[in-house]
C-alpha cells in the first residue's frame, strides 16, 4: 500500500479509533498551539491545505488505530462538528460520522467516558452556537467529565473558537471536509511502513529521540494503557516544571524525556544487543537509535530514573539546588560536571542512599573536584558507578584495602598524573585533617576546589599537611564567598597579596605575564592560586610570613631593574591601587606595558617610558620644569602623554616619544640625550 493524500472526508469511510497508546488530546488545553495552528489553517484553506502525516495500524479490516497525527486529526473533526452545527448541517455531520452506531467512525471507545462524552456531543439535536462556550451546562454533561483531560481540552477549544471564530474567515464545513489533507499510512500494510513512521511525525519532520523509541518500549509491556498513561504524566510533568508556557518552550518537555532515556541507557542499558553481533560495547549514548537501543531498557527502567530525577529536582537540599539539574535536564548541552554528578546522584538513590546523606554530598564533591581538574572521564564513571552499593563509608571503600590499587577510581576520581582526590582522602581517614576543613575551602569560588597549593610544601611541592589548617583559616578570612569580589576585607587585603607575588618574580617577563594587579576578575586570581609557579608567595601571604628585602633585582639587566624596584616598592603599588581603581598589568595592543583602568588613567612602564622617565625626573630635582605632582607616582607618571612646564609654556612628551608644543612637534622621536641637550641647551643626564 502507498501513501496517498487523503481528505477528511475519504478518511471516514473507515473507523479511525484512537487506542489506549495515545495520550490525552490536549491541543485545546494549549493556547499558543491552538492559536499558532488554526491561524496557519485558515491562512491557506481558500485552497487544498496538507497538514501533515497520519499514521494508523489496521486491527480489524475496517479499523484503523491512530499511532501518530491525533492531535491533529481530532482538531479537524471537532471544528467539523462545530461549523455543522453553525451551518445547519449536523445531520451530514452525524451520517459521516455514524454517530447512530455503537462504533462511530472517530472514536475514543478505549476511554469509556471520553467516548461517552463525544456520544452525548454529537447526538444532541438541542445544542446551538452559543453552546459551545460553557458545555458544562449542558443538561446530560456530568461531574466525572471534569476529571478527564481530553474531555476538558475540547472544551477549552470550542470555548475559544466561539469567542474568535471572527478570525477564521475561511472555516466552513465543506472546507474543513475536503480540503484539508492529511498524508496517510497505514503502517501495517507494508514492510516499510514502520520505518516510515519512524523517520515522520505528523508535521513531517524528522521524529524526536523520545518519540521514536516510545512505541518499541511500550510495545515490550504487557499493560501498555497503565504505561502510555505515565508516560503522558512525565510529560504533563515537565511541562508543568517549564518557566514558561510559549512555543519556543514546550519543545523542552521532549528534551527532557530524551535526556531521561540516555541517562536509562548509561546507568542500567545493555551494554551489547544480541540482535547486532558485531556491536562494541557501549557504554555512553549522546544520541538514541530506536530500534536497538530500546532492546537495551524497558519501561520499568525508564520510570525508576524519571522518579529519582523527579525526587532530585524537588528536592531542598542546598548543595543539590546549587546545581540547577531542573535547567540542565530541559537543555540539549550535555554538560559534564552536571551530568556526571546527576547520574551519581541518580544511582545513589537506587542504592538506598538519600538525599541527605553524607556519602552522597561526598560524591558530588569528588566528581566536582575531578572534573575541575580534568581526570574523571564518562566511561569509567559509569563502570564505577554501575558496582556501586551502600557501604558504611564511602571514602573506605574508594581506598580499598590496597591503598596502591587505584585501578577501581582511574579515570573516575584519580589519573595517572593527577592523585589529588586521593591524597586528601588517605588524610581524611588517617584523621590528620578534617574534611570539614578541606569542604570549607574548596567552597571558596576563588579555589572552586582545587586546592592543592594549600597543602604542598612551598620549597618542594611535596605533600605537607603540616601548616595547612593556618592557611585555611587564612584563606577564609581572605577570599569573599562573593564571585565577584575576590579580595574580602578590601584594599590592604589586596595590596599585600599583589606585593607578595612582585616580590617573586625573576624576571620582568614574570612580571609581564602577570595581571594581579586586578581585583575584579575570577579567572585570572583563579589561575594563580592553583599553578604551582605562585607556591611560594601564595604559601608566604597564608602564613603571614614577612618576605622583607629581595635580591631578585639582582637577576635583572639594567634596562628592566628600575621597574622591578619600583613594583618592588609597596608604597607605589598601594598608591597605584589608590589612584587607579580596578587598574590591572597588562601587555597592551600597542606594544606597551601598562597598569590601566581606562585610555586616560594609566601608567606605562616599559623602557623607553622609563627613560622619558628618568630624563622628566632629573629636570624635575634640578627645578628646570613643573609637572602636576598629583600624577608622579615613584619615578612614574600616570598617563601616556605627560605635560610638563618649560620657560612658561605648556609641553607634552608623548607616549610614542615625541615633544609637541600645542599641536607643533618639537623634539622628533625617538628622544635622545644629544636631542635632549639641543632642546634644553645645558640639561645633563
């Protein structure tokens, strides 16, 4: 059998009944739907409309059970029903429908009371147009239709359709009857059939992941009504949790379910299918194959993980509502941390432990951490997970009793180069630090837990509890809670930290690629309070260690020793930090050195500056020119272009080393000392 394009007309020759598979019609429920929808119906009526597939498997020679297409084809009957009724043809409309048999020809006869009420709807010969806006006071409307879903959407849509049916120019029944069309298949027809209706959905777009693969798993079950029904309350579920209820929205709730059923597929699929002999084994699914990886989970699966996601999206702990699983599982990036600590979560559950529980705020905080420093990789997190049982404790069981056996964590929690997970464990359980101390600062969002700095020796880099407590405390009391702040106690808080890290440099490039003058950004405080290169000053200002007098001048040319000795100066970089407000270090687009905050309020400090510098200077202490003190800071001055007072006239030297008088240059770049001298007639430096 083909596909053929068929009017509504032609489709009610045969009985079209919607099974107990089908969920609730519930287009009438949805306004923007319904809305978006009619308005695109009537927009091309005046002609032979299409409006997608319509799907159905034969059950008896005349009986055509609807797969795919119902929301739509109950739509077209109901708006046939109304203008029938609006046009004096209810009698037509009754014959088509054969509303006087104990089977019409559209039925919803597997729900006894939505086939009750289409019943009593079709047969009454008293209702009129203004009917159709309050149904329920209808004589033979009763109280048990008000719980029917189905029954309250085709309300809710002939109430609307008789407050705008103004809008709906081209509505008629003769229209509605024969020029709307629907491709129709009947999929057991034909061997492609199936596939078919896999590869469609009644818009003609390529199917969802979800809906694709739910016709395989319910066909597994032997109480398909009870399962298609929970299913639908998944839905309704996540539709419900949706911030907002607009089109561009509610394809969420598909996202959703999709996601459920990977997360079914990574904790409890089958790793390998009989029926494909040749498959590797599999063990992550970021896409669905419908027809082989529904032999991998049944429904029941499905269902165990929808509750703990559902238990864990509810739930009021405050480290779970940190993460905002609600968000990540309505949207298609399958981020790692969330997704690895959510199915942690997930098997946890499964395995008795609760939300409350200790070992279970553990986890989360192992596979953070591991992730944050790259190791946990998804493969061997599931095999992890998937031997997974309720111990007494779970850092006892992570360690094992062969502590050199880290085969059973590699790749989850440890890697070969990277051990940091475990080596706080083994100190938690030796009780020689208290996990409570190790929570508190790994929750700093400074650290975001990676705080292996605090607990290396600042010489070696070896392992060494033995001061770590006092950090602690240091750090603590040093860095905000607050992203966005960084530095808690403010201004001399930041001075002595950006004072200890100048007073390490080597060497000027050290110095060039840094940028803590800066107490705004997360990322680059981050950085230097997690790379080893900054151990030393870190552990010198957590330990309140006085650093005192630097030879590391001595390590510089003589081109670059007078800037370190300036930034080597504490008075300068607190006046710096005072006179340029959030100013940071940074290598500019021009080639020059400079501690900035904006395009007017910098300093720069490379060689060439310097030596405008030291000549500006030298004038200065032999009182031959005048500077605005307020912008000399040390032997700097704030600002690219510097004036100066000469003879009574205004100077500017600029910062591409040229002098100008007003607009006229009168000293060439590049300044030299002879140029200097010919300018100054007797300046000597």
């Amino acid at each position: 059998m083909e596909l053929k394009e068929l009017c509504i007309k032609s489709l009610l020759s045969d009985k079209l009944v919607i099974p107990e598979i089908q969920r609730e019609y519930v287009w009438g429920s949805n306004e923007t739907v319904l809305k978006k929808f009619l308005t695109e119906l009537n927009e091309n009526l005046s002609v032979d409309t299409n409006i997608g597939f319509l799907y159905s498997y034969n059950a008896e020679n005349t009986e055509h059970y609807i797969i795919d297409g119902q929301q739509r084809l109950t739509t077209i009957i109901l708006l046939l029903y109304y203008y029938s009724v609006k046009e004096g043809k209810r009698a037509e409309f009754k014959d088509l429908l054969q509303c006087s048999e104990s089977c019409m020809r559209f039925s919803y006869r597997v729900r006894s009371l939505t086939e009750h009420f289409l019943l009593n709807l079709f047969q009454d010969e008293k209702i009129r147009k203004e009917s159709f806006c309050k149904l329920h006071n209808l004589k033979w409307y009763i109280s048990d239709y008000d719980s029917d879903a189905t029954i309250n959407s085709i309300c809710k849509l002939y109430a609307w359709l008789s407050k705008n049916e103004e809008k709906y120019k081209n509505f008629n029944y003769n229209s509605l009857l024969v020029r709307v069309r629907f491709y129709y298949f009947d999929v057991q027809q034909t061997a492609q059939g199936e596939e078919l209706y896999i590869t469609m959905n009644s818009r003609g777009e390529p199917l969802k992941d979800n809906e694709q693969i739910k016709p395989y798993i319910l066909k597994k079950v032997d109480d398909k009504r009870s399962c298609a029904k929970k299913w639908d309350e998944w839905e309704e579920y996540f539709f419900g949790e949706l911030p907002s209820k607009d089109e561009s929205n509610v394809c969420k709730v598909d996202i959703a379910i999709e996601n459920i059923i990977k997360i079914t597929l990574e904790l409890y699929g089958k790793r390998k299918v009989k029926s494909v002999p040749d498959e590797e084994e599999k063990w992550e699914f970021n896409e669905i194959n419908a027809t082989i990886d529904s032999q991998r989970i049944d429904f029941t699966d499905i269902e165990k993980v929808f509750n703990s996601i559902k238990s864990i999206i509810e739930s009021t702990n405050d480290r779970i509502k940190s993460l905002d699983f609600k968000n990540f599982i309505f949207s298609t990036e399958r981020t790692e941390k969330k997704l690895f600590a959510l199915e942690a979560l997930i098997r946890m559950l499964h395995v008795e432990y609760s939300l409350e529980d200790k070992d279970l705020q553990r986890i989360l905080r192992l596979i953070h951490n591991a992730c944050e420093y790259g190791v946990t990789k998804h493969k061997p997190l599931l095999k992890f997970l998937s031997g997974l049982e309720k111990t007494e404790n779970l850092y006892k069981d992570i360690l094992g009793s062969d502590e050199k056996d880290t085969s059973k964590i590699k790749g989850v929690f440890i890697s070969d180069d990277n051990k940091e997970e475990l080596e706080k464990i083994k100190a938690i359980l030796a009780k020689g630090i208290s996990e409570d101390e190790i929570e508190a600062v790994e929750s700093l969002p400074i650290f975001n837990g990676q705080i292996h700095l605090l607990y290396r020796d600042a010489t070696t880099a070896e392992i060494s509890w033995k001061d770590f407590s006092q950090k602690v405390e240091k750090a603590k009391d040093l860095f905000s809670e607050n992203k966005n702040e960084i530095i808690k106690d403010g201004h001399e808080q930041f001075v002595d930290f950006v004072f200890a890290f100048i007073k390490s440099f080597d060497n000027l490039e050290q110095l060039r690629e840094t940028y803590l003058f800066n107490n705004k950004y997360y990322s680059e405080w981050h950085a230097y309070l997690t790379d080893y290169k900054y151990l030393k000053p870190i552990s010198n200002i957590l330990l309140d260690i006085d650093i005192g007098e630097t030879t590391h001048s001595n390590k510089f040319d003589e081109n670059t020793k007078s800037i370190y000795n300036f930034f080597a100066n504490k008075v300068n970089i607190k006046k710096i930090t005072e006179e340029i407000q959030n100013g940071r270090f940074r290598w500019l687009y021009w080639g020059r050195n400079c501690f900035h905050q904006n395009y007017e309020n910098y300093i720069v400090f490379d060689w060439d500056n310097f030596k405008r510098n030291q000549y500006l200077n030298k004038l200065l202490d032999e009182n031959r020119i005048t500077i605005d003190e307020s912008i000399r800071i040390g032997d700097f001055f704030i600002g690219a272009n510097i004036d100066f007072t000469y003879n009574d006239k205004t100077y500017t030297w600029t910062w591409y080393d040229e002098i100008k008088c007003n607009s006229d240059v009168v000293v060439e770049a590049p300044i030299n000392e002879a140029k200097i001298n010919n300018f100054f007639k007797i300046l000597q430096v």
